[in-house]
C-alpha cells in the first residue's frame, strides 16, 4: 500500500472539536471525525472503510467493511462447446490503493484513492463535511476490457448490537432478513439507511438523482446466535457494464451516510432525491400470487398525499385478463391529508380458468388520472402452469426466523410453486419424522451436512400458502442407509451380496449414505404412498416432485434413464437377479408409479405429482406405459435437455425444437414441463434473457432460483410476463403446428433475426379457431452463448395469416414485456397485422371466425 500526504498532515491529529471536520494518519488507517461520526479507513486492507462510531450521546463503534468491487467478463470470444464462464471479480480490499490527501482543512476532508486492475483502473475521491453525516464518493472508472459490474457494497457486523429485532430499513420501515447472501432491491435513485432505535444508531446508502445506478441491494440478519452473525448488507449496483463500448469507462457519484438523527437523515435523502408528485400510488399488491378457482386474493393498496395540502382521490381497481377483457373491482373515494398515506386492502375472487392477470389501480383527482400502479398474479388450479416454478435447498434453506425473507424473494421473483430439496430424514420411513429435529439423510448429505427442524418445514409451507406459492416435496428413491440396516429387504445388492450404496461421506464420527431400495412390487409402492400422505397431513405439501424412477434396472439419476438395461443389474436380499424379479421394465414401472401416486392421492386428492425423466421419442418407445403414467397430469423436468454445451442443444434453433418435440409428447396428457436453468448464463445477459423467452415459447418452464426486481438480472421481467400471459404460453389446448402448416399458414416479415418457425400454436375456441405466433429477437450468432451483442430491435414486423376456406381473421392482439406486461390490438389489413417493435420477444394472436 502507499500513501502520499500533500496537506502537511504529520503523525496522529487531534480529534475534531464542535463542528470541524479533520482527517488524521495512525500507521496505515486515515481516520477522519467530525461531530457525526468517527470513520477509519484501512490502508492495509486497500483504503476500505473499516470502523465507524456513531450515536450521540453514547457512542457505539460499529465493525464494517465498505469498498467498491468491479467483475470484468470472463468469457471467450467465441463459442466453444464449454458452459459459460464467470467473472472476474476485483475487490478494492484486495488492489494495491493508493492514497492522495486533497484537502485537510476544518470545513472539508478530501482525498482520492487509486488502483488498477487488470483490464481497468478506479480513482475513488471521498469528501467529507462538518456536521454531517454523508461521506461522498465521485467514482471514475476507466477499462480496457468488457466489463460487468460495478458496486459499492457496505457491510456492519455488530448494527444489531446482540439484539436488533427491532432494526428496519427505511425509508419504508421494513425488516428485510438476509439469507444466503440474499435481499430484496430498491431501483434508483434511492436512500435506504439500516437503523437500530434501541441505541439509536444506523448507516446507509444515497443514490442521487442523475446517476446511472441499477438499484440497492440490502438485507441484514440483526439476532446472533449460534448458527447466524448480526449482519447488515448494502450494495449499491451500477446499471450492468457488459454491453458498453470497449475501451470505456462511467462515472458515479453516492454517498454513504455515516449515523445521524433519522429526520436528518431523510432531508439529507430526499434533497438528493426527485421530488415526488403530489398523488402516489405506493404499492399495489396482490397478497397471493396464484390462488385456485373461486378462492379469494387480496391486494394492498397504499396511497399517499405528498403536497401540504388536503386532497379528493378517486380510486379505481380493476382486472385486466387475457388480451381484451376488463372488469371493475373497486371504486372509493378517499379524502386525504396533507404529507400523508392511506393503507387499505380489497377483497377479490379469482375467475374460472383466467390464469395470468393484471390487478391495476388508478388514482384521479378532479377527474384527471395521476397516477396508476399495476401488478400480476393468477388464477389456476394446476399453480405449475400459471406462474414461476423454482428449488429451495436444505443446505442454504433450514434456519428458523429466515422463512418470510424465503418467501418474499420467491413471491416477488414470480414463483408459483418450489421444490424443497433433500428435506427427509429417508425417503423411505421418513417421509412424517416423529423427531423434532433430524439431519436429512438424503443424495445432498455427501455435499453438505445441516440440520433442519420439523418447525421450520411447517412454517416455510405456511407462509408460502399465505402468499399463494405451492411447494412440493423432492422424493427420490435414495433412503437412509440406516433405515436398510433396519430392513434388509429394502435394500439392492451387489452381485457379492453387499448392499448397493448411492453415494456418502463421513462428518466427524457420523457416516452419511444412501441407499438404493428393492421397492418396485405395486404393493410396497401403494404404501410408500400412504407414507407420502401422511408427510402431507404432517407438513402441508402440495404435491412431490420426483427425482427417481420405478424402472427397475435403471441408474438411480433419471437424468439417464436411457441406459437402462441388464448393465444395471443387482439382486434383491435372497440373491434373486433383477431381470428376473422384474422381467417387464415398463409394466413394472407403470404399475409401481400407479399405485404410489394411487396411496397419496387416496388421502389428498388434490395431491400434485412431479417427476424428472426424459420426454424423447426414444423414451417413449422404450417404456411406453410408464411414460404416459410419468406424464398424465403431472410437472415434468426435462433434466436431459439443459446442457447447451452439447452440439444437439447448442444454437437457439436445436434447443426449440428439443424443447417443443418433448413437450408435444407429453402434453397431450396433461403435463407441464420445466428445464433446469441453461447452465452458467450469467444475470443480465442477452443470451440468459432469450433463453426463458425460448423455453417459454416452447411451452416449457425456466426452472431455477427467479431474480428478485429491480436487480442487474432481468429474469424478473420475463416471469412476470410469462405469469401475466401463461395461457398463451402453456394452455394444453394450444397444440403446436406441424411445420408444413407453420410455413403455409404464417408468414413473418421484419428482419433476419426474427424467431418464430418453431413456435406456431392452434387453440380451438367455440367452434373457431385461434394461431399463436411467438418472435423473438435473437442476437447476430446462432450459437447458445455469453459473447452476443444487444439485438437490435427490429420494427413494423408484418405477420401475416392464411385463413382455411370459409375463414377469415376477425381480431389480431400483441402480448408485449417492455416495458411491463400489455396487450395491444392491432389492425387486420388482409388477414395479416404489422407489430410496432420487436425488442426481445412477442406473442401475436389472431383469432379467426366463419365468413
């Protein structure tokens, strides 16, 4: 580290008297104070700050770590059959930083720090003020190679000072639990500030006007214990750097607010801050994000007067479904206060089969609209096909008091149902625990070791029901070793008569393992079943999703089922071989699945079944009965079709018509299928973003952890849509065209880069018919990969429909994303329509009636 003093600062300073602000040297720390705080910058550490004491009268020195940390992009130039790289991240706390002091006088401290990395340099110059609790930062960085991200991240370690229950986040006065390095997003600009009032202490972030930031980011965990820190978290995310031109570089300015009184605080804010209208609508939000037919939602309504005023508010709510239906749900009139809010909640039902919709609310004063707010949920009773689908693991999700923060990101991430991954003491006897707390002895074990409480489990499916999120249990055919050792029957042996083991590790003197189980007569999958059934009456599930299969001689991974077959060969407990006990795969696995799903659906019928297994032709024409029974009525992971590293699934055009030819192949029987995320797409990339509107397209579900909104991944938007139209995506009425017709029947003219020939859909509707049309924007390249450019987006796309005999095109509707979820009608010029713009996907829908 170096350090250049130009300010005849020598040795250690006094402390700052009254309202001075000074700046001292003590070894390789700066310390700068003035009547506010007391900040040490760590020269050790690359100029981070690292302590601050705040809080009048009784001072609190509070353990922080404040810097900036820049990611270029680590991708090779061009496809190469590999997954996706990550970043390269560059801390401050790791550069070598310079430090140059600027100015050392009792009205101002400033001093710049420098360093480079590789690729880019950063010069940070930070000024502080008497009196005031805003430490400034003008941020320039300069770079020679594609970079991705640019933060300012603060952490405090003792905010909650052993017992923080009582710390918010304002301005919206809210506890936002941090798990997993997880939080929720505040779009900018902003001011967000961590205060504890019991000792009456807080630090936080500005985003100012004029500035090109994305959002913060922020959580904090406030209650230590014996398995989580007192931790509070800020992050201030520059908009994404990925697509900027090369060599570059971006300016930004922030400040970080060091303590201070709360009504300070938030004047110093909001003079930083645009200045609000008179009339907002705060929030709009539908309390359940999928509720079934006829059952009731709620939606939150906050209205606030921000003018010194009394005002006359005339609110209207209303639901907007499919393209062009509309219907009033509320009408009020409010009389409001100066500078204040008004908080309300509207009692609503859910429509027969509407699926995906908009709650919108609309406010005028004096007849003229100022302001509307608008959010998406839906109605469904298969919540898998009406919203996001997503995972949850034992290993990141087990803490009691972390579930609300567990559901919040999922229902604001859009996600209608989750997996709860590797939860059970054994999948076999253990299915309803009688023990309060239990390591989960499942497949995940030979990766982690946590344990998990029986409170948590019920609490976590609680609070998802209340926000109408559905959560299915992950059940695989790997049980605790122990449960074999107990049952010896239950187990496959190797050809030496050991038992066949999956996989295990051994945690200090405990030994982790699973087994493989004998379990495919129909009798001992019929109350394997009921054992499901009583998890359910024990837990809440709404359905279980699969990661096994009952084909007998088959890998326990179903990812390869298809290579089933006497190589897989094991005995049962009396030394008789597999192929004989079972001599027909498939009957042997449709029977046993029948008579599983037959135990619990016997108990709940509403119970939901999920599976993982391959929907090829191939599949199909193996294990043709256990195929249909994996996929009548049921949510299908297409595990095998995820990895666009190989050549089959490598470029946006093979990965279409993978995803449409299976799902036509199980559709049929009532099953929506999902895909595991392509893996290592990276948040915020093109190729991430047209990959969900790919799959979608294709009738399937992105299957992953959602983006939370407003962060530098973008996958939000693409849920949201997907929820809000999620009958034109994977109502099962609509059937994919065989391409000969796709090509007779529609034509598409705009641009080169316009994809659609994959993804033409036929519904019948009243005796009439309606076409489907999905386009999206693909980049320059054909290959699945990180290195595309932004599209360029493409207008006056003319779609063009060609009628049967007797037919003709009566109305024509756009499905849009950007900038939030709309439906536009478009005029029919001989039977075709022109879409205004095309700037990462659409839905055209023509409907047709008889001549």
């Amino acid at each position: 580290m170096k350090m250049l003093l130009v300010a005849g600062i020598v040795g250690l300073w006094a402390s700052a008297a009254g309202a001075d602000v000074s700046l001292t040297q003590d070894g390789k720390k700066l310390v700068v104070k003035n009547s506010v705080y007391e900040a040490e910058f760590d020269g050790n550490a690359g100029y981070v700050l690292s302590a601050l004491t705040v809080g009048q009268p009784r001072p609190v020195r509070l353990s922080v770590k404040g810097g900036l940390t820049f990611a270029a992009d680590g991708e090779p130039e061009k496809y190469i059959g590999h997954f996706a790289s990550k970043p390269q991240v560059f801390a401050q706390a790791d550069g070598d930083v310079s430090c140059t002091v600027i100015e050392n006088s009792p009205q101002r401290v400033s001093f710049r720090l420098t360093w480079r990395f590789i690729g880019g340099s950063v010069t940070d110059t930070i000024t502080c003020l008497p009196a005031s609790p805003l430490i400034k930062h003008d941020v320039e960085l300069s770079f020679e190679r594609i970079m991705v991200e640019a933060n300012y991240r603060i952490a405090a370690y003792n905010l909650g000072k052993g017992d923080g229950r009582g710390n918010l986040f304002y301005p919206d006065k809210r506890l936002v639990p941090g798990v997993y390095d997880r939080g929720l997003h505040s779009p900018c600009p902003t001011w967000k500030f961590a205060w504890n009032p019991k000792h009456e202490i807080g630090l936080g972030l500005i985003a100012p006007e004029g500035q090109d930031f994305n959002s913060i980011k922020h959580s904090m965990r406030s209650l230590k214990n014996d398995w989580r820190d007192d931790l509070t978290l800020m992050e201030l995310q520059h908009k994404q750097l990925r697509y900027r031109q090369v060599p570059g570089g971006v300016k930004f300015s922030f400040s970080m607010i060091a303590g201070g009184a709360l009504a300070e605080v938030e004047q110093l804010a909001k003079a930083q801050l645009p200045k609000p209208r008179d009339i907002t609508l705060d929030e709009v939000w539908p309390r359940k994000l999928v509720v079934k037919e006829g059952q009731e939602n709620v939606t939150t309504v906050a209205l606030s007067n921000n003018s010194q005023s009394a005002k006359t508010v005339k609110l209207v709510s209303k639901a907007l479904w499919g393209v062009d239906r509309e219907e009033i749900i509320d009408t009020r009139e409010l009389e409001l206060a100066p500078a204040s809010t008004n908080k309300f909640e509207i009692a609503w039902q859910g429509k027969p089969m509407t699926w995906g919709m908009t709650f919108r609310t609309e406010a005028f004063v004096d007849g003229a609209l100022v302001d509307s707010k608008e959010e998406y949920c839906a109605v469904s009773n298969f919540a898998p096909a009406a919203a996001g689908i997503s995972i949850l693991n034992v290993g990141m999700a087990w803490e009691e008091g972390t579930e609300p923060a567990w559901i919040e990101q999922l229902r604001r991430g859009y996600i209608g149902t989750f997996e709860y991954y590797c939860w059970a003491p054994s999948t076999i006897g253990g299915l309803a625990p009688q023990e309060d707390k239990w390591d989960p002895h499942t497949e995940s074990q030979a990766a982690y070791q946590t344990p998990l409480t029986k409170k948590f489990l019920k609490t976590l499916i609680d609070d998802a029901h209340s926000n109408g999120i559905s959560v299915y249990a992950l059940i695989t055919g790997l049980f605790n070793h122990r449960k074999g050792l107990e049952n010896p029957e239950l187990f496959q042996y190797c050809k030496n008569g050991q038992p066949s083991l999956y996989n295990g590790r051994i945690y200090g003197d405990r030994r982790f393992a699973t087994g493989k189980p004998n379990a495919f007569t129909p009798e001992f999958a019929y109350e394997w079943g009921k054992e499901m059934g009583l998890s359910v009456d024990m837990f809440g599930w709404d359905g279980c999703r699969w990661d096994w299969s009952f084909i007998p001689n088959a890998p326990c991974d179903p990812l390869y089922a298809d290579r089933a077959g006497d190589a897989q060969e094991w005995y049962d407990w009396k030394g008789a071989p597999s192929r004989k006990l079972y001599p027909s795969a498939d009957a042997t696995a449709q029977k046993a699945t029948a008579q599983w799903r037959r135990g619990v659906t016997e108990m709940h019928p509403d119970f939901a079944y999920g599976t993982n297994f391959r929907g090829s032709a191939e599949q199909f024409r193996n294990f043709p009965r256990h195929s249909v029974e994996q996929s009548t009525n049921s949510l299908v992971l297409f595990e095998y079709l995820l990895n666009f590293s190989k050549e089959e699934h490598s470029t946006w055009q093979k990965w279409a018509a993978a995803l449409t030819d299976a799902c036509q192949r199980v559709r049929p029987h009532g099953a929506q299928p999902m895909v595991g995320s392509m893996r290592g797409l990276l948040a915020g990339t093109v190729s991430r973003n047209l990959a969900q509107y790919v799959c979608f397209a294709s009738g399937v579900k992105w299957w992953e952890w959602s983006a939370l909104p407003y962060g530098i991944d973008q996958s939000y938007k693409s849920y949201r849509f997907m929820t809000r139209f999620s009958e034109y995506y994977f109502d099962n009425a609509f059937k994919l065209l065989p391409e000969n017709r796709r090509m007779k029947e529609i034509t598409v003219t705009g641009g080169p880069r316009i994809f659609w020939q994959q993804f033409v859909y036929e519904r019948k509707v009243a005796g009439n018919r309606e076409l489907t049309v999905h386009l999206i924007n693909l980049p320059a390249g054909d290959y699945i990969c990180q290195r595309h450019e932004v599209p360029a987006t493409v207008k006056n796309i003319v779609v063009q429909a060609r009628p049967h005999p007797g037919e003709k095109v009566s109305e024509a509707f756009a499905m849009l994303p950007n900038p939030a979820p709309h439906a536009i009608k478009l005029e029919i010029n001989n039977n075709g329509a022109v879409l205004p713009e095309l700037v990462d996907a659409a839905i055209v829908l023509f409907r047709f009636e008889k001549r």
